[in-house]
C-alpha cells in the first residue's frame, strides 16, 4: 500500500485544502473582477442565448446551428478548386473535430491535399497541383475550439471592427481580404465572409436546391430575399458564411475536467493537474497572457517562436507578411512579430505549436517557456514581451503543468460536434480518393 503510494504520487484525488487555494487562486485572476470562479466556466453548446454571438446581425438560432454543422463538413460545395480538386475539400480539412479542431499535420492543406489517416496526420499533397495552387496557409490554423471568446480573429487579428481594430479602417482592403471589416459584422462573421471565398467555396439556389439544403436556408435567412441570386440573397457565399460562423460558435470545450472541478467536482483533476493549475494560474505566468474564458486573450505578443517557412511547408515565404504578426496588418514598428494570445484547450490531439507548428510536443512547449529564450534570430529582442521570462520551474513542477494541459484541459468527447453525415451523402471532411479509402468511404 504504502509502497504504491510512494511510486505514483498522482492518485490522490481528495486535497480540499489544495481545492481551497486553487479556488481563491484562480478567482482572483478573473479579469472581469468578480473574483469567482464562474468567469472561467464556458457555456453549455444548446444554451444559444447565452453564447458570445452578433445579436444584431446572425442571432444564433437552432436552425441555423444545425445548417453551419452539415456546410462546415459538407465537401459538395468545394466548388471553385484550382486543380482536379473538385468537391473533395471542406473547412474540417483544416480544422479536424479530433485534432482538436486544427489541421492533423503541421500545415493545413484543403484544395490540392490527399489522404487524411487517422486524425488527419496523413495529409499529402495532389501531385497534379502545383504548390502554389494549393489552398495552405503561411501559418499553422488556429482552433476553432471556445473561438466564440476571440474577439479579433487571425494571429494578426485582422478580422472585425471592434477591440483592438478601432482606428484601423484606413488599412482595410482587398488585397488583405479585409474589406470585409466594413461589412459591419463581428470578427467571426467578417472573416467567414471572406474564407469561404479563399477556401474556394460556392453556393446558390442551385446549389442548395441539388444537395438538399434548401430548406434549412429558407428556415434560417427568412429575412434574406428567396430570389435573388446576388451575393446578399438567401443561398450565397454571406448566408453560408452565417451559418458556419453560427456552428463554430458552439464549439465549446465544456467537458474538459477542468471544466468540471470549476463546476465544484474536486474529484474531476489529480493531485498533480491541481498543482500545475496552480502553476498556470501563478507562478508560470500563464495567465498573465492566457487569462479569458477560453484561456486565450485579445493581447498580442512576441515569443520570438520560428515562422512556418522554417519547416519544408508548401508555398511559404521568408517575406510573407504573416511571420510579422500584427505588424503585418497595421505596419506598425511597434507590432512587428506580435502574435494573438490563442486558447489552449486540447492541445495534446495534435503534437503542432505556435503559429509556425515549430514545437512539437507539450514538454517542449513548457521547456520553452521555462527558458525564456526566443528561438527566431530574425525577431529583434526589443520585440520579446517583458511577460516572456526564464520561470525557474523544478522537473516535477515542469511535469505537473504538462498534464494540467494535457488531460485536465482536453475535452475529451469532441466527436458531439461532428454530424453523422453531410446531406450530399458525399464523404467528410475530405472526398479525395486516398482519403475516401482512409476515412473508410469506399
Ligand atoms: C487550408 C486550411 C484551412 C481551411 C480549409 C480553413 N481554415 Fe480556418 N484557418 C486556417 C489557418 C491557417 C488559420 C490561421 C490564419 C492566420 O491567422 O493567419 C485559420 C483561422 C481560422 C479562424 C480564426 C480563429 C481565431 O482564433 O482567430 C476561423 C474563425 C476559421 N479559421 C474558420 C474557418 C472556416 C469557417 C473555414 C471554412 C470556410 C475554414 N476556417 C477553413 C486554415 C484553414
Ligand atoms: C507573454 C504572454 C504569454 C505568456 C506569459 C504565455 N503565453 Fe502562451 N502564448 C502566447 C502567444 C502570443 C502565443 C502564440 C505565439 C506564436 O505562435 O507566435 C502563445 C501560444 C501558446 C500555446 C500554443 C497554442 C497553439 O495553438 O499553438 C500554448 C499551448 C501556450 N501558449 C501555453 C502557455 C503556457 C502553458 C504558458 C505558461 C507557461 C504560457 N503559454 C505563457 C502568449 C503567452
């Protein structure tokens, strides 16, 4: 007894004096100052009302759930490819329910990619398409887990009107994609505008007619116009865009068992995951940067992490403006290199960190925070955020807060959001043969 006790330290569940101080601990972080626990505990995905939303442009109704939860897989409306890619991609292509909502290799690939394995981790590239053509990006996707807390979306927080974009209008444009910033819609909304046109995707009567949508559209956009077939009818790329941000609003975290000890189940993190809490929320400094509902924040720093064209990624470039960061948005000096604080939810579904997936496992990840050394020559140490410093943690402490995030922040039930078709009848999230094959579609 006494001897097993002495060889795995974490099976103690029962410490209510530990439960106690994390309490007062973490309370005391809350930035909305209600010193309460109940700031960190995220919304149930069916209590619509009470889900971050736009009130005023895309009320969050179950109709329109329901539709962003079949078109976010749906493979049929991957209608404009730049290759022999037709109807074979999806936005789940990059951002995989199981891979914690981020793509299963280190760089998204949708249009142009074959294969998908198990988690996605097999995703290769159509040898007919040059790279150019593919549908990548020059930096790693973020999760759409808890994206209903993120207030400017992108690593550069180019998207949406408010918070850290007022007084930006002067820079919204075409060429950046955002123009849609005028639109009047929320980041999320704004940026799906967009992304369903950069992810090469379509929509019509026609379209919604054939693959039997139709009626979901006309019971979500009764407000749209039936019959006009712009851009702003009720089957186009905006009510599309709608629906999916409508979905991907509910994507919530909630049964991490983090979740639960914040709901008062003591019982629901070990010893060591109470004790590497307690790290994250204090000596760590975690939270000094990672401290809203979703354990992310609209600040943006640099850590000086490598950019995605240090690894063999396809199609990037030293000189693409996404390895500044927010200064590749605003030009500013001041927010060269600076990226977006992201939520940190199920980060141990895919071994890929940072915007350019230049870490590789959660103990790395901590190591390098531990070190407080920028690994990036190209980022001028005046750029490195001053929160950004050598913490001195112990081996155990180090380990402790690997499996805080590991275990007690990983919802593990992710596979609720997923649908159990698309009304295509088509494979999801990838239709490409190779994936067909592995997603067991033929
Ligand atoms: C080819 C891969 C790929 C596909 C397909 C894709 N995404 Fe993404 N997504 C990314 C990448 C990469 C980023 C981060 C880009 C950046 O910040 O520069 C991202 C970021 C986002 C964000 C911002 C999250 C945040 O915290 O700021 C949202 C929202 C999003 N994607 C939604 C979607 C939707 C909806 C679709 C389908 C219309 C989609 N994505 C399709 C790769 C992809
Ligand atoms: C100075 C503010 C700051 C502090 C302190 C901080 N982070 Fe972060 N964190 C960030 C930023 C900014 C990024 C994104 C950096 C990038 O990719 O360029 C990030 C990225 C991450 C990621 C990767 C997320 C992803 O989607 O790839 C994880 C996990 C993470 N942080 C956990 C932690 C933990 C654990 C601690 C405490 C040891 C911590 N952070 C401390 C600002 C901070």
């Amino acid at each position: 007894m006494l001897l097993t006790q002495s060889c795995n330290t974490d099976t103690t569940f029962d410490t209510p004096e530990l439960d106690a101080e994390l309490g007062r601990l973490i309370s005391s972080t809350a930035p909305d100052g209600s010193n309460s626990l109940d700031f960190y505990i995220l919304p149930d995905e069916t209590d619509l009302a009470n889900i971050p939303q736009d009130f005023e442009k895309n009320p969050l109704t179950k109709a329109k759930v329901d539709l962003g939860k079949f078109l976010f897989f749906e493979t049929a409306i991957g209608l404009d490819p730049k290759g022999d890619g037709m109807a074979t991609y999806s936005c789940a292509s990059c951002h995989i329910p199981s891979a914690g909502f981020r793509p299963g290799t280190f760089q998204g690939v949708a249009d142009g990619g074959i294969g998908y394995g198990l988690n996605g981790e097999d995703r290769g590239k159509n040898s007919s398409y040059h790279p150019d053509s593919l549908d990548t990006q020059d930096a790693r996707a973020l999760s759409l887990l808890n994206v209903a807390f993120v207030e400017n979306t992108f690593w550069n927080g180019q998207f949406g009107a408010e918070h850290a974009n007022e007084g930006t209008e002067h820079l919204w444009n075409y060429e950046e994609q955002t123009w849609v910033n005028g639109l009047g819609f929320k980041a999320i909304e704004a940026q799906n505008i967009e992304g369903v046109e950069a992810h090469r995707m379509l929509m019509s009567k026609n379209i919604a007619q054939s693959l039997g949508y139709k009626e979901m559209f006309d019971e979500s956009f009764p407000e749209y116009p039936e019959n006009e077939d712009t851009e702003h009818g009720r089957y186009s790329r905006e009510t599309l865009a709608l629906a999916i941000s409508a979905y991907i609003r509910t994507l919530f975290s909630n049964q991490a068992p983090f979740q639960a000890w914040l709901k008062g189940d003591h019982n629901a993190l070990s010893f060591d995951e109470k004790q590497g809490a307690k790290l994250f929320f204090g000596k760590a400094n975690c939270s000094k940067c990672h401290y809203n509902e979703h354990l992310g924040s609209n600040e943006f720093h640099a850590l000086g992490v490598n950019d995605m064209h240090d690894r063999p990624a396809f199609s990037t470039s030293v000189d693409d403006r996404r390895n500044l960061g927010r200064g590749g948005f605003t030009k500013k000096a001041e927010d060269m290199y600076k990226f977006k604080v992201p939520q940190v939810y199920n980060m141990s579904d895919t071994p890929f960190y940072f915007h350019g997936s230049s870490i590789e496992s959660i103990e790395d990840l901590i190591e390098y925070f531990n070190d407080g050394m920028p690994e990036n020559p190209d980022v001028p140490l005046s750029q490195i955020s001053p929160k950004f410093e050598p913490l001195g943690l112990t081996v155990k402490e180090k380990d402790q807060l690997v499996k805080f995030l590991e275990y007690s922040l990983r919802d593990p039930n992710l596979e609720r959001y997923e649908p159990e078709m698309v009304m295509s009848g088509g494979c999801f999230p990838n239709a490409d043969t190779l994936s067909m094959i592995d997603l067991g579609c033929m």
